[in-house]
C-alpha cells in the first residue's frame, strides 16, 4: 500500500465507518484496512460486511488480522483485543 487507506473504527454509527470506507475505494484505493479495538470490534465486523454486500462491487476480504494488545491502564496493564480486516479490490 503507497497510501495508508486505514479507517479506525470507534463509537459512532455504524454507516459513518462505512462510507469512509466507500469513499475512499471510490478515490482509486485498492486497498482498505478497517481496524479496532476492544468493543468496538463488533462494529468493525459491521462495517466491512455493509460496505461489502451493499455498496462495493468487486471487492472482497483479502485478510482478517488478530490481535492482542497491553495497554496501560490506572488499575495497571490489561489486554485489548484488536482486530483488522483488510478489503481488496480485485484486479
């Protein structure tokens, strides 16, 4: 990836992450990465499949990325699970 196409997914509707995503496969990206973390990865799994079966023709999941991270937290270090989902255009 020349450009970094990431969307990083957090509290706001779910339609707002999704066209991000569009706009930015409607800019010549082909390549997408949709990441988060913790709670908010439910709604990164809605994301991808909105933008997947209703707005995105030719373009599919190239991979799917998990992970685990340590944050530093007041009550001391506590893990976050972290996710990305990377969406290729084809051809």
């Amino acid at each position: 990836m020349l450009k970094d196409n990431t969307v990083f997914v957090g509290n706001k509707p779910v339609m707002n992450y999704v066209l991000a995503v569009v706009t930015q496969f409607n800019n010549g990206a082909q390549e997408v990465s949709i990441k988060a973390r913790g709670k908010a990865i439910s709604r990164a799994v809605d994301t991808a499949e909105i933008a997947l079966n209703r707005f995105l023709e030719g373009v599919g999941k190239k991979e799917i990325i998990t992970s685990t991270e340590i944050i530093d937290t007041d009550s001391g270090k506590t893990n976050v699970s972290s996710i990305e989902i990377v969406l290729s255009a084809a051809g």
